[in-house]
C-alpha cells in the first residue's frame, strides 16, 4: 500500500508528538502568554525553547506577536482543524469496516434451538 504524505499533517503531528509543545499548547488553552511565563516550568534555555515556540507556530498552532520587549503567544485552535479532519476520515472507515463486520458475523449466527 502506498504511503500518502502530507506536509501539513506531517507537521502538526510532529509538534504534537513532543511532551513539551503539548503542555505549552495545554497552558495557551487558558490564554495568551508570554514566552518568558511558558518557558519557566520547563527549566531550559531560552534559546531552546523559543525552538518549540518555532515549530508550533510553523504547524500553525500558535500566533506569536511581539510588543517592544515582550513576545505572547496564543493558541490557534483552527491549526487543529486538519489534524481533526484527518481523524473524522478514519474513524468513518473504521465504523464502516465494524459495520461489515457485524454483518457479517450476525449472517453466522445460527437460531436457538
């Protein structure tokens, strides 16, 4: 079977994938904040963190914006859309195999005697 690739899939996925960008999108879920207020509970550099920030706003899934000093960053739940459409796609496939095979499986039934 051939493989599909999708790059904005690929890329939600894949910042989705790591712990630390999930809890930075978990703490957006509650509304902007500062790179500085995101970064503090993961104890690490600055400079690497702002590489999280990097990859989710590329999977577009946060919106950063700087005034003066200070970036915020908010979360863009739309970025979650393909990511949701994806899913709805398999589950509806798999509901229809499930459905086939109870079907099936009802066809096998033989009656009580």
């Amino acid at each position: 079977m051939a493989q599909q690739t999708d790059p904005m899939l690929d890329s939600l996925f894949g910042a989705l994938a790591d712990p630390t960008r999930r809890a930075i999108l978990a703490r957006l879920a509650d509304g902007p904040a500062p790179v500085k207020e995101l970064a503090e509970p993961h104890g690490m550099a600055l400079s690497s963190f702002l590489k999280h920030i990097s990859v989710l706003e590329r999977a577009g899934l946060l919106v950063s914006a700087k005034r003066g000093r200070v970036r915020t960053c908010r979360l863009n739940s739309d970025g979650f859309r393909p990511a949701e459409i994806w899913l709805a796609a398999r589950r509806r496939r798999d509901s229809g195999r499930i459905d086939t095979l109870a079907s099936l499986l009802n066809g096998l039934r033989t009656p009580a005697d």
